[in-house]
C-alpha cells in the first residue's frame, strides 16, 4: 500500500496506527486537535476518520516521526 494514495481508514487501521505512535486514544484527540469524544469515535467507527488525520498519521508511521501530543489541561 503507497500511504499517499490511501485515503481513507477503518477504524481498527486507525486504532493500530495511534498504537504503533504510542498514543492513546485521547493523547490522539489531543495531537490531532480534537474531542477525545471524537477521539473515541474514530476508534469504534461511530465517526468518520478525515482523508487528512489518515494521511497524517500514515505519513508519520513512514517518515518514522514521533507525534508531540500536548498535556492534558484541567478545565477551570
């Protein structure tokens, strides 16, 4: 598979690549920008994984690169 023409990802693709980055599914939420509700929903298919978080996360598995996932923040 060229990971510049996969476009889309299941969400059993999307679990083992957050994995293989070693994130969770909420340090996932927080690198990528959102919920870790929605986070949660990419992972049980409830919603659909954007064409750019897929090649996002398979662009980084294959350039070897290690996401900066921020701190978690308490709210006020």
């Amino acid at each position: 598979m060229n990971w510049q023409t996969e476009r889309s990802m299941t969400p059993t693709q999307y679990k083992r690549i957050i994995k293989a980055l070693g994130m969770t599914q909420g340090g996932a939420g927080r690198f990528l920008g959102v919920s870790v509700r929605t986070a949660h929903r990419y992972c049980s298919g409830e919603a659909e994984i954007p064409t750019s978080v897929a090649l996002l996360l398979r662009a980084m598995v294959h350039h070897g690169e290690e996401p900066a996932v921020p701190q978690w923040k308490r709210a006020a």
